[in-house]
C-alpha cells in the first residue's frame, strides 16, 4: 500500500483519478498489514502532511494516517512515541524547522488518534516540558496560536503548579512580542484571531487554576511598565483585560498606585501603554480598567503623571472616536481624561481642532448608534466650553456646528465637573507644558500660564500694545539695574524678540505680585493692573527725589559706588531724549495713564462750592442700578471714587458696596437709566459716572459757610485728559446677604472710538466741542437704513441745531469750556466667569501698524458755561464718535487682521466685530478693562509734543544691547531645546488603524 500511495502522489494522473485511488486505499485499512508495512505507511504519510507540495499531498497524508491508525493502534504507538515527538519539538523533521506551525498541527492529530492509549501520557509529560521551553523563545503569534489550540483541546499537556505560574507569566510575556506587519484585511483578520485563541488559554487556565492570574497580572504590569526605549510592548495584550475579573480592579489599582517600589517613570509608561489598548478592536473593558487607574493615581495625588499622560495620549483617545467598535470606551476615557484635566485648557485644546469633522461626521455616516454617540459627544464638549470659557477663536465654530442640539443645563454641568475633579487644589498646578513650536502668523509672542496667571497675562500684553508706552519702556537705559521697570523693559524686550511661541514671564510674575495675592489662586486683573501702575510710578518718583537732592556737579562726574547709585543715576533719564525737565517732574506712569479730575459739591442752599482735584490713573464705571438685569445687587455709580496716584492704596477698585436704597437713581434727575433696546454702552457708563449726584437725608453735606448739613449736588469733571484712557467696568458687587461676590453680566457695547469731556480753561487745539445733546451711540451691531445715511432724521436735525445754536453761544473770554477729546480703542480686557473668584481673563489688542496709531479729524469746538444756568444742561457727554468719522483712523474700517485675540499662550488674528459680539455668543465672557488711546489730529508731528508733552515716538526704538544678548541667549536656548526634543509615539498607528476599519465586519 506505500508503495501504491508513494507512486499515486508522483503521478500525472488527474485529482478525480487520484482521489478515487486514495478512497481504495482508505478503504484498505481494515485489512491485515504487517507491522513493518504500517511503518512504512505511518512514514510515508508524516512525511506528505508535513513536507507535502501542495495541499492535495498533506490531504492525503492526513486521511490515510487517520484510517490506518485508528485499526492498527498498536502499530501507530509504536510509532508516535515520546522520543519521536520530543524529536519533532526540538529538531524539526528534515528540512521543516522545528518552529514551523506545521510540526503542533502533526501532534495535534496524532494525539486524538492515541487519546485512550496508555503510552499517551508519556507523551502528555514530554510536552508539558516542551512547550514552556516554547514559550521562552518567543514564538510568533501564528505557531502560539496553534500550540494554544492544542493545550486547549488536550488540558493534560498545559505545566501544571510552579511550572504553570511560570508558563503563563511567559506566555503573556510572549504575547507583548506579537507584532503584526500585513496591510491586507485577510491578514489582519487572521492576527486577531490567532491572539484571540492564546488570550482564550490564558483565560482557561486561571480559570481552572486561580493562583496563576495574579503572577500573570504582575507580569504584565512588568512589561507595559518597562522603561526600556529599545523594547516595545505589543497592544494584543488588551485581550487579556476582558478575561480580567472586574471585581479585581479596586484591589489592584490600590495596590499599584500604593506600591513604593513603582517608580513614576514606570507608572507613566504603564498607564499610556493602556490607553494604547484602546485601540484594540475586540478588546473589553479597557475603559474601565485605564479609568480605574487615572483615578488611583488621582487618590494618592500623582498629579504629574496624569498631566503628562493626558497631554501626551489625549488626541490618540480623541482619533479613537472615529472607529464605532471602539468609539464608546475611547469616549469614556476621554470624557475622564477632560474634565478632571481642570487645572487648564491645554489638554481641551488639544482635541478641539478636530470636534468640527467629528461632528459632521457622525451626523452623515448612517450608523443607528451615531446619533446617541453625537448627543453624549456635544454634552462633553459644552461641558469643557463652560469649564474653559474664554476662548472664543477657539470655540466659536464648534458652536455653530453644535447649535442645534441639546445643551446640558448649568446645574448639571457644574455637577460633572465637581465630581471629576483630580482633587480641590488642582487649579494650583501650573501647566508649564506646552509643546515646542513655532509663533503663530500673527507674529506676536503669548505668554505662558504659570498657574491662575491669565489675570497678569492679559494686563501685559494690554500695556505691550499701548504702542506710546511699550516704546518708552524699550528705550529707557536701565542697563544694570534691577527695578520693576527693569524687568517690564526685559519682559515687553521678549514679547518683541524672542522666537519662542509663548514666553514664561516668571520673573517679572514674583517680583509685580502683590503682597497680598496668593500664588496659584485667580486675582482680580484691574486690582493688578492699579498695584502694577501705582509700583512703577511711586519707584520712579523715588529716584527722582534722590536724584535731584545729588549735587549737579556730581550728576556727569560721579561713578556709580553701589547698585543703587547705578539705578538711581540711569532712571533719572526716562529716555534718551527727555530730561526731567521736559517732563515736568512727571514720571513715565503719569505721563502715559495720568489725568485729572476735580470733584465739586455745591450747597444748593447758599451755592457755596467746594472743589479739589486729584489725579488718577483709571475710571471705575459702575452700572446704572435699573440698568443691571443679572438679579444681583444694585450699584452706586457715581459715589464711586476715583482712584488717586501716589496714595498706596489699589483695594476696591472693582468691587462696589450694596446701595441702601435704590432712591439713589431717583434722586439724580440728570442720569436716565438706558433700557435694555439698545444695550448699554461705554459712553453711557462715562456719562453715568461724570452724571451730577445729589446729596441728601443721610448722605447729606456739611457745608462750612451754612455750618450746618445741607441738600448739596456733587459733580466730576474732567480737567486733565490722560495719553491713554483706562476704564474699568464695575461688574463684580458684594451681595450682603449671601456674603458672595456677584458678577454683572450685561452686555456693553464698545465703540471704537470715543470722545471724552474735558473742562478746561483754555482750548486746546486737538480737542474738539460737544453738544449738550443727548448721547447717540452707533453701534456696528446696529444696521442702519440706507434712506436715514442720506437724509437725517428729524431728530437728528432738531439736535444738529442745537448744537449750531450753542456752538454759537461760545465766548473767548477763557472761562470754563467743555471739549470732547477724541480717543480710539487700542484694548480690551475680557472676563470669563461667573464670579470674581474664578474664571479666565484673555485681551483683546488693536493691531496698530506704522509709526502712530491711526489719526482722527475732529470738530474744535467748545461749550462755555454760563454761570446763571444749571451746568449740567451744558455738561458735555462721553461721545461714541461713528464709525464713519473715524475712517482715517481704521482703513476701511473694522477688518480680520485689525485686532489681536492674546489669550496667555495662543496669539491669533480676530476683528473688531468679534470684540463687540463676543458677549451675545458667550453670555459669561463680558467686556472688564478698556483702554482707549487719544488721538492726535492729521497732519500733526507726531513728536510735536501736541497730544501730550511729546509722548509720541515715531518707531520702535533700537534694542539695547544688555537685551539683545539676553534674547539671543536664550533664542539659542530654545532652538536648542526644539532641535533636540523628541516626543514619544502618541500610539500605534498603521496596521491598527486598518484593524479598526475592519474590525466591525469579523467582531
């Protein structure tokens, strides 16, 4: 019969030919054979299953050695014995290598064939032996897959108590090795499977041996957890976490995160390789165990691990959405992962730029799933928008594509959120990991959030774009000095210079912080802006003192003896141009941010008045009390004192006291509450805020000449128009009976540009007059027909006259005259939040181009006084100047690269329509310190000291040396750092990537 088999295999005759011979031959066993020729048949068959050419030859092999084993069975032991099978695991059989998944298909068969012989468990012993020596040599997944279904089928070959721990450590660690390298779909299919089957034995024997699961757990947080760059675990070991009792993980997870003896490095690594797991596409609860473990690490306060982690892996979990068969614990992490990352926005904005496609997305790829998946999508998203409000480049689009779904109300918001957190504290972290790139094509530098920070960052790039200011700053010769205007100087150098994205301004954050502000905590921007202003004024105004009391003759000859004489003998020259008497004794604070106001209470029983005047540095605008709409508490607006240079005091200046009563309104017949059609607008807080105020019942004057309290009216004039104009919007009040700071949350209309009353006693020749008419503000949100541009109203007509008709009442004689000097917005400072106590500040700057800001033509006119009427009918109103005047200050208007959006460490292009429309699209993010710039006339020398005693510079000034340096040291540093950092893999991609295509057709 061999010999009639050997000859049918090396014939030419047909398959159908051969395949009959092959049934005669089958059919043949039953008869009576020798020994010696079942040998030769048993042979001859192992040979064709095991080196036959074609599939038609191992057939064969395979049916004649099943016939002819199952009668001859004694024959066939004899044959298979112990020392043939250990000689097939070891050396292979003739040129077929021992590893060949052929050799385990052979023994798998011949064993069902001997299962009910004795000899078999000789057999039984020696591949007990073999096969963890197997394991240890890392075989691929396609012979593991292969020698699993064996053990699995015959139980009795699997190594049994010390040996069995030992063969499931290794075989998970042989698992970590599996790598697949096919782009085919037949392939890949083919990969998951085969882990399928070895993670199936695992599972099996825990199963049936329980004392195996916790060494194999251990070794498989030794290899994820390998620090080794040259080694790269396989992410087939996620089929291992389905066969993982859920009951475990409380007792596991504390046991690693409370583990001495695990380094950070280590858990880091352990932690991202689990979130790597997501990716496989068959795996389950992944999400359950990698969540798990972010909470441990949260519980015992490994906060650095889980902010690199999250950085990191975020937008590796964030791609993973894209995939359904992974899609729903891939947003479970995420979900995690986001909203207790609330120390800051960087991990969120990671992913946002890839919200918009998703969500597009999964409303047109038809899957039943998708639209629930896209509901619980958005609820997330609107989640972190609340949490990270502030940031309306960014978000804006995300809210058109979502605008109409549902939106989750705020109480259950403010509930995820609580319950997510890492831990109270957390908003003390600072983020300090930004990743290294380039600026952005704005060309501008943000400034890096060193930890509830965004308050200072926003102020300094205010005063960097105070373009006057910032170019006095940069030409000081401060070289050696250590001042605050020392480092401001250094900082704004920075700012202009350095090629990093976003600077860390470290320095400067220690030495202008208040004493009183905690480190890591959010503070009140204006509050740092008065302390900040009041610092640089008093240190210089100090200098001066001692400079002028050092003999003259001294001031060229002498040489510094100490670092202070060197300060001192430096800031005594504000620029190189100026001297002290140019200035008049001003300090570059005063010069820059200082008017005047004079503050008048008249007796309106004898009119005796009394004036004072004080300087100050910025308006504090408090709202009209009927005009707030937010349910808090009223406010006082114009008792609000205005804040005076030089007096150390920067407390309350956004913080304003319940009123008593709300007769204060009532009793001022010259302030008309504006409603809310059209909103409120910063003129009209000007116009409130300069409005005359009466005095009365228990507010009442002590008059000196009446020597008695009397009915008085107190009014703010004006006198001194600063360079530039700081306002300051009261928003935040103090709610007696719940004993919280409010925050008033009306949208204010913004004009771009302004004109501010001034009293004077002369006319200059910048300012120009304005009426006693009622305020008119045009508001860019406001579209206007096209038949009133071409003919005025009658109201227009009727207030056009009145003015002619005062203007006509002006006289020469130098008394008292109002005018309105025009100003142009250059910033603004947003709040973002409910509450003073948190929140986000980010500013928005004029991009202004050139050697000037953009120039104003105005009317120079002026309103006199008459001493026999009341002066509040001729009190001139805070004026929004309409756009249309103001076409030679802006190039044809508001475009998309006229402003800045700086919001610490991302600087982008924006328009002055955003600035204006930012509170009607986030209801939190309300307009908080404006600063307007004045504005010279056209045709005017900008250094013709007209505007203000020759604070115009033509350009930026050259950068002094002592900067220089400093900026190209650390430019080499930061090109260096770039050069040399290397990210690590955010994750396995390529054939993953195809598995998770695929996947949904074979799960």
């Amino acid at each position: 019969m061999d010999k009639i088999l050997e000859g049918l295999v090396s014939s030419n005759h047909s398959i159908p030919v051969k395949r009959a011979i092959v049934k005669k031959v089958v059919e043949a066993a039953e008869k009576e054979v020798t020994e010696e020729q079942c040998r030769a048949l048993f042979t001859l068959t192992t040979r064709l299953i095991l080196l036959g050419e074609d599939a038609f030859q191992k057939q064969t092999g395979s049916q004649v050695l099943e016939a002819y084993a199952r009668y001859h069975r004694p024959e066939f032991e004899h044959f298979f014995t112990k020392d043939f099978v250990l000689s097939l695991l070891q050396q292979g059989y003739g040129q077929l290598d021992r590893k060949d998944p052929a050799v385990i298909d052979y023994i798998h068969c011949c064993l069902r064939l001997l299962i009910s012989c004795p000899s078999v468990l000789e057999i039984f012993a020696v591949i007990q032996v073999e096969v963890l020596r197997m394991v240890c040599e890392r075989p691929e997944s396609s012979l593991c897959a292969r020698l699993s279904t064996l053990l699995s089928d015959f139980v009795q070959c699997i190594p049994r108590e010390k040996s069995g721990v030992l063969f499931c450590q290794q075989l998970v660690r042989t698992i970590s090795y599996f790598h697949c390298f096919a782009s085919q779909e037949r392939e890949l299919r083919e990969y998951v499977g085969q882990v399928t089957k070895v993670s199936t034995l695992l599972q099996n024997i825990w199963k049936a041996d329980p004392a195996t699961l916790l060494p194999s757990l251990q070794e498989v947080f030794a290899i994820i957890s390998s620090t080794d760059p040259a080694f790269d675990p396989s992410i087939a070991l996620a089929s291992l976490v389905q066969h993982i009792p859920v009951q475990m993980i409380t007792v596991l997870i504390k046991s690693l995160t409370t583990d001495q003896n695990v380094k950070d490095a280590s858990m880091t690594k352990a932690l991202c390789r689990m979130i790597d797991w997501l990716s496989w596409p068959l795996a389950q609860h992944v999400d359950t165990w990698v969540i798990a473990l972010l909470k441990g690490l949260a519980a015992v306060q490994k906060f650095t691990i889980l902010i690199d982690v999250t950085l990191l892996k975020i937008e590796l979990v964030f791609s993973r959405l894209w995939y359904p068969i992974v899609r729903q614990g891939a947003l479970a992490v995420l979900s995690h992962m986001l909203l207790s990352f609330q120390h800051s926005p960087e991990a969120f904005h990671l992913v946002v730029p890839h919200v918009v496609h998703l969500v597009q997305s999964l409303r047109t790829d038809g899957l039943p799933t998708s639209k629930v998946f896209l509901l619980q999508f958005t609820e997330l998203i609107h989640c972190m928008m609340y949490q990270y409000s502030g940031f309306p480049d960014l978000y804006d689009h995300i809210l058109e594509a979502i605008k109409d779904l549902p939106k989750p109300v705020e109480d259950k918001i403010k509930l995820v959120l609580n319950q997510s957190a890492w831990t109270s504290q957390s908003n003390s972290f600072a983020s300090g990991l930004l990743r290294q790139a380039g600026k952005s094509e704005t060309g501008k530098t943000g400034l890096v959030n060193l930890g509830n920070t965004c308050y200072m960052n926003s102020i300094i790039q205010t005063l960097f774009m105070a373009t006057d200011f910032r170019r006095h700053v940069l030409s000081l010769q401060l070289n050696g000095s250590n001042t605050l205007m020392k480092k401001l100087q250094l900082l704004f150098a920075f700012l202009a210079h350095t090629q990093r994205a976003a600077y860390a301004p470290r320095n400067f954050l220690e030495a202008s912080r208040p004493p009183w502000f905690n480190a890591g905590s959010q503070q009140d921007c204006s509050e740092y802006l008065r302390f900040l202003l009041d610092r640089l004024h008093e240190e210089e105004k100090t200098l001066q003192v001692l400079e002028s009391a050092k003999p003259i003759t001294d001031t060229s000859s002498r040489e510094p003896t100490s670092v202070t004489s060197a300060e001192e003998q430096e800031e005594s020259h504000l620029t190189p141009a100026e001297t002290k008497s140019e200035n008049n004794g001003q300090t570059l604070i005063e010069r820059t941010f200082g008017g005047k106001l004079v503050t008048g209470i008249r007796c309106m029983q004898c009119n005796f008045i009394s004036e004072k005047e004080e300087p100050f540095t910025d308006l504090s605008l408090a709202f009209c009390p009927s005009a707030t709409s937010q349910g808090g508490p009223h406010i006082q607006g114009p008792s609000e004192e205005p804040k005076v240079l030089c007096q150390g005091s920067v407390n309350g200046g956004s913080e304003v006291p319940e009123p008593a009563s709300a007769s204060a309104t009532a009793s001022n017949p010259h302030f008309v509450p504006v409603t809310n059609e059209p909103p409120l607008s910063v003129p009209d807080l000007v116009n409130y805020f300069l409005a005359p105020e009466i005095l009365d019942e228990d507010n009442a004057y002590f008059c000196e000449k009446c020597s008695s309290l009397q009915r008085a009216e107190r009014t703010m004039k004006v006198v001194s128009a600063p360079e530039y104009l700081i306002l300051t919007l009261l928003r935040f009040s103090y709610d007696a009976k719940c004993h919280i700071r409010r925050k008033i949350l009306d949208n204010v209309t913004i004009p771009s540009f302004m004109g501010l009353p001034v009293h004077a006693s002369c006319m200059p020749q910048h300012c120009s007059s304005c009426t006693s008419s009622p305020l008119q503000v045009d508001s860019p949100e406001s579209s206007e027909n096209l038949a009133k541009k071409l003919k005025p109203s009658q109201r227009d007509e009727e207030e056009e006259e009145r003015a002619r008709i005062d203007i006509e009442e002006i006289s020469s004689t130098g008394e008292m005259s109002v005018q309105s000097v025009p100003y142009v917005l250059s910033s603004v400072v947003m709040h973002s939040g409910i509450s003073s106590e948190s929140g986000h500040y980010y500013s928005y700057g004029r991009n202004i181009s050139g050697a000037d800001g953009a120039q104003h033509s105005a009317n120079h006119l002026a309103i006199k006084e008459d001493p026999g009427s009341n002066p509040a009918e001729y009190a001139c109103s805070a004026l929004s100047i309409p756009s249309e005047q103001g076409a030679t200050v802006a190039a044809s208007g508001p475009e998309a690269k006229d402003w800045l959006l700086f919001n610490d460490s991302r600087v982008t292009f924006t328009s002055f329509q955003s600035v204006q429309n930012i509170t009607n699209r986030f209801p939190k993010d309300t307009a908080y310190v404006l600063m307007y710039r004045r504005q010279e006339l056209p045709g005017q020398d900008v250094n013709g000291g007209v505007m203000a005693n020759g604070m115009r510079l033509s350009a930026e000034p050259p950068l002094q040396k002592e900067l220089l340096d400093a900026i190209i040291k650390d430019n080499k540093l930061y090109l260096q750092a770039r050069t040399g950092a290397q990210r690590s893999d955010p994750g396995p991609s390529g054939p993953v990537v195809l598995l998770l295509i695929q996947a949904q057709r074979f799960r």
